[in-house]
C-alpha cells in the first residue's frame, strides 16, 4: 500500500476504487435492463424449457422482479459512491472504513464462515433432494463442483501469489 | 497479546480518534487494542509504536508462554 503523509492510503487509490465502483454498477444497471427486457420479449425470441406448469408466469415475475430490483440498487449505490467522491469529509470516513484492517479483517472472516456455511448446507441439500427431485439434486450438486473447484482454483492463485 | 496503549495515550493526553486518525485506523480499531480483543498487523503496531516514538517492544507486550 502506497503511503502518503504520517500514515495514510492515497487518496488518489480510494478515488479510482469509486469510479471503478460507479462503472461496475452501471454494468449492472444494464444486466438489470437486460433481465427487464428479456422478461417481457422472451416468449417471441427466446425459448425455454418448461418442465412444470406456471413456468411461463414465473419467468416472467421472476426476471422482472429481478431487473428491476438490479436496476434500482445500482442507481443507489451509484448515488451513494458520488456523493462520497463529493463530499470530503464523508470520503474521508469511508476511506477509513474501508482500509481499515480489522474491519478487513472481520469482512474476510464473515465471507469464510459463509463459506463454509454455504458448503455444508448444499451438501445437505444434495443428500436430500436426490429423495424430493431430480433436477434439483443435479443443480444442487453441480452447485457444489463448481464451489469445490472454485474454492481449490482460488486456494492455488492466491498461494502462489504470497 | 497486551498492549499499553491506553495507558500511554492517557499519559499523552490523546484521545482515541486522534490516535486513530493518525495511524489511519477507526476509532472501534483502536478500543479493540486496548481491550486486548485484537491483536494489530506488524504494520499497525510499527505505526503506533513510531506514533508514540517507542519501539514496538515497548508497546506490545509479547508473553511467549501466553501465546503457547
């Protein structure tokens, strides 16, 4: 980490994380447009699979709703990084919110116990949904091979980057 | 790990946001230190220590016995 003065990040650093940020949101802002549109077109150009009824209803709600709630927090947060970048003080507060290294800490401890967490109960879940229905207990467990693979990839990138 | 943080910001007079300031930390950062909750990075303690213009030593107390 860059130091400048006693003992501070660049600012210079935290302001191009927010403009990063900002421009990852408004990626997300289109995603969620894209979900809106493909909701109310899909039936004329985009074919699915229906395997249950009430599929057509529930693509349609589910993407909507989904677009929508994308699109309305990515303008929030959009809001929220700008004002930050605006008013000093508040960036100041944020940046040392950030850069802090125990809440880095805690964060990192809080997506490990996720994790781990998250893991088991797939686990379970494919244990019990091989008895409830097939397609579920194949995504469940294709769900946890691309969790393990992640999880041994990520172990191997950041091993050998420290 | 102890500290005596607390005891020589008091003897300074310095309040902990000021410490926390300075050393780019919060202030709930600095509270955790001197409630022995958490132990800082090397990098941390190497700027309060030069902070308050003592040696790491100084600061933070290592009891090698505790640590086993």
């Amino acid at each position: 980490m860059k130091q400048n003065g006693l003992f501070s990040e660049q600012e210079r650093e935290f302001e191009k994380r927010c403009r990063r940020r900002i421009l990852a949101q408004k990626l997300l802002f289109l995603l969620g447009a894209l979900a809106v549109f493909a909701s109310l077109m899909y039936e004329k150009w985009m074919p699915v699979l229906f395997l249950e009824p009430g599929g057509r209803e529930y693509v349609t709600e589910f993407y909507l709703v989904l677009g929508a709630a994308l699109m309305a927090a990515s303008l929030v947060q959009i809001y929220r990084t700008r004002r930050c970048l605006r008013d000093p003080e508040l960036k100041k507060a944020k940046q040392l919110a950030e850069s802090d290294e125990r809440n880095r800490l805690i964060g990192l401890k809080c997506w490990a116990v996720s994790g781990y967490a998250m893991f088991l109960l797939l686990y379970l879940g494919v244990l019990v949904s091989g008895f409830v229905n097939m397609t579920v207990s194949r995504v469940l467990l294709a769900t946890v091979a691309v969790f393990a693979v992640l999880l041994g990839v990520s172990r191997l990138v950041i091993g050998r980057r420290m | 790990m102890e500290n005596r943080i607390q005891e020589l910001r008091k003897e300074r007079r310095i309040r902990q946001e000021d410490l926390a300031e300075a050393v780019g930390v919060t202030r709930q950062t600095i509270i955790s230190l001197e409630n022995g909750r958490y132990n800082a990075s090397l990098l941390l303690a190497h700027r309060i220590a030069a902070y308050f213009g003592l040696t790491i030593e100084e600061v933070f107390l290592f009891d090698e016995e505790e640590q086993r």
